[in-house]
C-alpha cells in the first residue's frame, strides 16, 4: 500500500464526511476509497472513522492521524517543490472562498496576473458571503473581511481600508446631505445584516464619539444587494471603499462625513485549522496583500514595471 497515497485518501474522506464525496475528489471510484481506509486501517491496528447520522467522522486515533497525515502530504509536496527547484512554479489546484462583491470587483479582474506567474495553478473560486466551514469544503485559503468571530483560525491580516457614509448624487438631491451623525436618523438606510432593520453606526472625530441608530425598508444578508439597493436611491448606507470602489471613482456614489471616521475593515488570509498553510496558499496571499497595498505614486508613475515587479517578487518570497 502507498503509505502517501493512504494517507490523502483518507485526508479526503475526513474532510469530505463521507466516501463518495472522497472519491469525487480524488476522482476514483468509492470501493477503492473504502478499501483503502479499511486497509489502512488493518496495518495500523486501530479503527479511525465511525458512522454517525451526519456521516462519517474521525475517531480520536482517526483525529490524531489526519493532523500528521496532513502535515506528512503537505511537507512531502514541499520536498517535491524544493527538489525541483524554484524555477518550476506552483501547480495543482488551489481553492479559494471570498465574498461575492470583493471577489468579483478585486479578486478575479487581478488573477490574469497571478495565473501568468504560475501556469501551473488550476484555481477553483468559491464565492459565498457567508463564513463557510474551510475543512468541510477542502478550502485551501479564504479571504475574509471584518472581525473574526472564532479566535482559533489561523489567519493574516492583509490590508485595511476605511468605512464611509456612502449614497448616490440623487438620493442626497431629494433627501439631503447629513452634516453631521446625527442626522442620519432621519434618513432612510440600506442595512447590510442577518435580521433586523436597525442597526447603530459608531462615529469618532478627535475625541468626540457619537453612535447613530438608523432604519429602513431595506435590510439584506449579501454585499451585493446592499449595493443595488443604494445604486436603486433607495437610501444611503455604510460600506467600505472595496464595495463601491468603481461607484467612488466614477462619481456614481459620494462618501459623505469625511470628517468622522467609521471602525475600519479589515481584510484577512484564513486557512484551515490544524495544518500549516500551503505554499500556493500563502503565495496567493502575498499577492493579493502585495495588489491591495497603497501605492507609491511616484514610484508607479516613474517606473511602472519596476513597482510591477515588487509586487511579484513579494508575491514570491512567501
């Protein structure tokens, strides 16, 4: 039996909850996935998965042997990356989850650079605003914006932009600009939530704080219905500058209390716990924290390769 081979396998069929779905992603067929968990099994003397109403799950010995097995593939991969030199580039498939509106406005338009660099790389996009299971999807790295509520994940900061008040010319022309926070409670708000058509926006400015409660008949669960809503003139809303980016520059939205300031957003790499991140992963997070990072305008505007170039040699060091 190929030990390495045994090992992914069953890698596949934690991950996946079941055989069939192990086979699907290895593409093979699920009688050779059951015989090589029993025979794995067999050699080692211990039972490793168990049935349950939810599928298949690990046993403790089952848990133990994924976390090693995992780093076993992982730096097997990386000897086999070393050995034929850096010159050969990533390959295989890298997986990747992020929000449908920053994906589809910084993340895919940018990725004609980053195939170019590895020719190699196959890359499966999964586009989903909510926070999905990473191990349960075989996600390799997700791109996700905001606090992060579970404090296990392993995860990097990449960049952080500013929120601002943000509305369209003619929403403001028939309802007004707000001069100040306060304001904003009479005006009418496209929610970006779960539930709910009410929600509080903290301000600072110097010292001062003020929080705001605003409503409105429109409350959504995706970015991009808060962006339809608000390009609809249905009402102003809260947003970071990467949601209305293209809006911002064309002038189809305005920011508007430029002078107080919103908690930023933050944007993060989070890989899948309990195993080290691969180098595909962490070398497509270096590039987008190397895409999204300011630039130096001088430096793009004296010599734009150059700066092109830093960027993939940033992309490269990790």
């Amino acid at each position: 039996m190929d030990r390495l081979a045994a090992m992914e396998t069953f890698i596949r069929v934690v991950e996946t909850g079941s055989f069939s779905a192990a086979a699907r992603r290895l593409a093979i067929g699920q009688p050779a996935v059951s015989k090589t968990v029993a025979q794995l099994e067999k050699r080692l003397g211990v039972r490793l998965l168990i049935r349950s109403t939810r599928g298949l799950s690990p046993t403790e010995a089952g848990r133990s042997f994924y976390d090693r097995a995992t780093r076993a593939i992982e730096e097997a991969d990386e000897a086999d990356r070393a050995a034929r030199g850096a010159g050969a580039g990533l390959t295989g498939r890298l997986r990747i989850c992020a929000a449908v509106t920053f994906a589809s406005i910084h993340v895919v338009p940018r990725l004609p650079v980053f195939l170019a660099a590895h020719p190699g790389l196959t890359l499966d996009i999964v586009l989903d605003d909510r926070p999905i299971d990473l191990v349960e999807e075989g996600i390799d790295v997700a791109l996700r914006m905001g606090p992060l509520g579970d404090s296990s994940l392993a995860a990097r900061k990449l960049a952080s932009v500013p929120r601002y008040v943000i509305g369209t010319p003619t929403y403001f022309a028939r309802s007004g600009t707000p001069a100040v926070p306060a304001d904003l409670a009479k005006h009418v708000a496209v929610i970006y939530a779960r539930s709910g058509n009410r929600e509080t926006w903290p301000f600072r400015r110097g010292t001062a704080e003020v929080s705001v409660s605003v409503s409105g008949p429109l409350c959504v669960s995706a970015a991009e219905g808060v962006r339809a809503g608000v390009l609809a003139h249905i009402g102003l809303t809260i947003a970071s500058s990467w949601m209305f980016d293209p809006e911002l520059s064309s002038g189809a939205v305005q920011a508007v209390l430029t002078d107080w300031a919103l908690p930023a957003v933050d944007l993060w790499a989070v890989y899948p716990t309990g195993r080290m991140p691969s180098a595909k992963a962490r070398a497509f997070a270096a590039f987008i924290e190397s895409e999204l990072r300011p630039a130096d305008p001088a430096r793009e505007r004296d010599d734009p390769e150059a700066a092109h170039r830093m960027r993939m040699q940033a992309q490269a060091d990790c």
